[in-house]
C-alpha cells in the first residue's frame, strides 16, 4: 500500500559496535564477547582420555562402569543397564556411565546440548559441576562442598502441591552445598533451603523427545540458569566459590532408589529391566569465560545531535570479567567520556562523569547521565575536530585491569540547544496488557525499530515473535520468570524504554 513501510524487527539484547564474537557463543548472551575454554570444551569427535576421566569410584547406589560412557559419531552416550552386582558386600541392581574433567573451574558460562534417554522413571541424565576433595573449614559459614546442577532431566520427584509425582517435563536446576553452620558441617540442600538452593521448571516439552541447550552463568555474585537460551532460574551465589569439575553423567533415581532416614538405598522389589538399557547423547560440551568488557548500542548515539542543555544518557552492559569485580582505583566504578579530539587524536577538551554503584560488583546494567554544559558546538570546532564518547571501568583481574569500549563510538553533534519543539518525538507506543500473563502487545511502532526486552537486572531475554501487523508486535512472554521487565524501543532517532509487570 501507498505510504506504507515495512517494519524490520530485531530482537536482541544489545549490539556491540565494531565487537567480534567467536562463532560458537552461548545460546544466550550472544551480543557478548566470550572466550573458548578449550582445556573444559569438546564437541566429541572422539573420546578424549587426556580431557575425561571415566573410571570413577561408585557412591551411594550409583555403579559406574567406564564401557557405559563412550562417544560414537561425533556424540558423547552415556547408558544405563539393569544388571544386579555386588559391591561393598551390598547387592545393587543398575549400572550406568559418568565423565568427569580432569581440570577444575569455577567461574564461567557452562553449556551442553543433550537429549534425555527414554526410560522414565528411574534415570536423571545431568550436567554438573562438583568439587572433590575440600578439607572441612573450621570458620563459621566456611564451604566444603560446592555443587552446580546445570540440569537434572527426568528426575520424577514428588510433588507436594500436587500430591503427586512428577512429569519427565519437570526440569530441575539445583545448588548443593556443606558449610559449616552453627558449628556443624551442614548440608544445604534444595529441600531443606529452598530459596538458597531451588530452583524448578515446567517446560513446555518432553526432554527424551528431542536436543535442548542447557546452560549456566556462573559469577562470583550470581547463578544463572537457561534452557534454549532463555533464563529460567537465578541464585545469589553464596557458597559456590570452589573449583569444580564439569561432569556428564546418567544418575539412579525412584523407584529404583529411596530415601530413608535421610540415606539412599537400593529398592530390590523394584528392579525391573524394562526399559533397559537406556541412553542420553550429549552433543557438546562449551565452556566459556567473559573478558573485561563495556557493551552499547553504538546506533543510540552515532548521528544523533544533543543540546548543551541536555545531558546524554549512556546505557551500557558491562562485565568484569569472569570470577572478577569492578574496583573502586583508576575510573572509580564507571567513567564516560564525551571528548572532543583534534586532528591528531588528542584531547582538547571533554565532559566526564563517574558512577561508582558498580563498584564491587560483576556485572550488569548501567546508565550515566553525562552533563554538556561548557562544551563547544560543532559548528564551531576548527576543521578537523571531532566528538568521540568511550566508557572505562577498571576490573579485578590481573590485579586491576581496564576495559573500554571496543570502539569509541564518533559521529555525535552538539549544539547550543535543543529546544522542545524541536526535540524528535518518539511514536505514541503503548504497550498492553499490563501486567501480561502470556503475550504483550507494542503498538504506535513507525519505521524500522530495534526491540530490545530486558529485567531490571539487566539481563536480555530472545522471544518468540507471535504476529507482526502495520504499526505493532506482539510477543510471547509466556516463558519469562514473574516480575518487572522493560522493553526499549530504538530506531536512529528516538529512544523510548517501557515498563511492564509479568504474572505467573
């Protein structure tokens, strides 16, 4: 139709300028700069030995047989057998296969793709960190024990609300630790700590039916959990500061184990090889670390004029790195910069502001209002000069390193003002329901529009796309977590930043 335009949506958490991404980025946070960590990744074209230890000691009522975990075309298969043994002067009546590194880490975005094995119930494919081998800590709140469930499938626990079992769509992504509290060496488990240690989701899909992504960012202030590159839990991280092994293994589960006063046994008038033997494949194993790094939309303020009555907002990701903070020394938390520059590159003169909120922190979002007053307009800087706006934090590691953007980031004007009248105005967008239990609508969009969705921590989120009309979007936020959200709404003019709450 006559007057009519296409409306071009890209939904992304943020765009770096100028910025490389290694080709095999993290299902989410795909706008970040990661680096390989080849010694704790394997895509398992063959079973590397030197990588992966197979031959572990049995515990509890697991078995562990090296045989039942070995890669074929290009996939790691770990398998579980009915097969009735002795050990320890115990009988037991099922075997199964585990990998675990031979190197430990700590920090980092852990990922795997995996697809469940059929039986159900009775076998939980997972992928895990744990830490071995901790001597027992004397001070109170001291850690002995780390453990990082990135995921646990099919694990059929009972449910309380219910009053009945799970479903094989039950996904469980749990903390495990043993610290020393009130004295004791205490175990702290998803049972008894909840909202230290819990976390559980319903998916909307069978994991014995097909591959998923499953992932965790761990950091030292947080835990984060994804399925498919969408968040699907969090935790404070308060005790998960050990080194720890990436592991890939097939565990025992009701009603082939019960609890009982707090220890697990076999359940013989269960056994049954039906169902046996079964196998979940690993595809990959990914692991990767964060470099320092400031990230933006270079768009925002590329070609865009600002007043010297206004101030200019800078909005920015930023990450300290892996297993590191940002100092208080050097930039003193975060610093931005809007500088003009001679010919040469040199400073003449510049506008600055500090926020030191992030300060000790890992990473997030942030916004600094840089005030302008007392720099000079463009149309009247000698040929040749220029604006250019970067950002520095100084992070912990290598015992103070700085970051700056990867770019700085040119092409803004400034003039005396910017009046009212003649500020561009974005669309009237309206954004409803509010609050939305499944689906939001963006409506009064003009032209070509970046559609970026974000929680108030800063932490994007990809959705589903349910219908694109002249004028609107709608999107399915059916999967994000409850809570506040905000959608900001970009084209090389306008900014605009909308809030909207989502209910269970």
């Amino acid at each position: 139709m006559k007057g009519m335009r296409r409306l071009v949506f890209s939904l992304i958490v943020v765009i770096v300028g100028g910025l490389s991404v290694h080709a095999q980025s993290p299902a989410s946070h795909t706008g970040m700069l990661w680096n390989v960590k080849p010694e704790h990744s394997d895509e398992f074209d063959s079973f590397d030995a030197n990588k992966w230890n197979s031959d572990l000691n049995d515990w509890g009522t697991w078995s562990w047989e090296p045989d039942l975990a070995y890669v074929k075309e290009g996939m790691l298969n770990i398998k579980m057998i009915q097969e009735t043994h002795q050990r320890g002067g115990k009988e037991f009546y099922y075997k199964s296969g585990i990998v675990r590194q031979e190197q430990t880490i700590t920090y980092g975005y852990f990922e795997t793709r995996i697809k469940g094995c059929d039986r159900f119930p009775g076998a939980s494919p997972a992928f895990w960190l744990y830490s071995v081998g901790q001597p027992t800590p004397t001070e109170e709140g001291g850690v002995q024990y780390s453990e990082i469930d990135v995921v646990e499938l099919t694990q059929r626990e009972w449910d309380f609300e219910t009053n009945d079992w799970e479903g094989p769509e039950v996904i469980d992504m749990n903390l495990h630790t043993r610290i020393i509290k009130d004295g004791q060496l205490t175990w702290i488990r998803p049972g008894g700590y909840p909202d230290i240690t819990r976390n559980k989701w319903h998916a909307d899909f069978d994991p014995r039916d097909d591959y998923h992504t499953y992932g965790v960012l761990s950091r030292k202030d947080s835990i984060f959990w994804y399925v498919d590159g969408i968040e699907r839990g969090r935790k404070e991280n308060l005790y998960w500061h050990l080194p720890m092994y990436v592991t890939v293994s097939m565990g025992l589960r009701s009603p082939f184990e019960k609890y009982v006063s707090g220890d697990r046994i076999t359940a013989p008038e269960e056994t049954t090889n039906e169902g046996f033997p079964t196998e979940m494949h690993c595809d990959y194993v990914r692991v990767w670390e964060a470099p320092p790094q400031i990230v933006t939309d270079a768009s925002v303020y590329q070609n865009t004029t600002y007043g010297l009555n206004q101030n200019l907002e800078f909005d920015a990701y930023y990450d300290a790195g892996s297993g590191f903070t940002v100092q208080s020394e050097g930039w003193k938390g975060i610093t931005v910069i809007l500088a003009q520059k001679d010919a040469n590159g040199q400073t003449i003169q510049e506008a600055k502001t500090n926020d030191v909120s992030i300060v000790g922190q890992a990473a997030g979002r942030v916004k600094v209002q840089v005030p302008l007053e007392g720099l000079t307009i463009s149309d009247d800087l000698p040929d040749g000069h220029y604006y250019e706006l970067n950002a520095f934090l100084k992070s912990s590691k290598n015992g103070g390193e700085e970051v700056s953007l990867q770019q700085p980031i040119m092409g803004i004007t400034l003039v005396d003002q910017v009046l009212s009248a003649d500020e561009p105005q974005p669309a009237s967008l309206q954004l409803y329901p509010n609050p939305a239990h499944t689906m939001i609508t963006l409506a009064g969009l003009d032209g070509q529009e970046d559609v970026q969705v974000y929680n108030i921590q800063g932490m994007g989120y990809r959705l589903p796309v349910i219908a694109v009309q002249t004028g609107s979007l709608q999107l399915d936020v059916s999967s994000l977590p409850a809570g506040i959200y905000l959608v900001s709404v970009a084209n090389k003019e306008n900014k605009e930043i909308l809030k909207f709450t989502k209910k269970q």
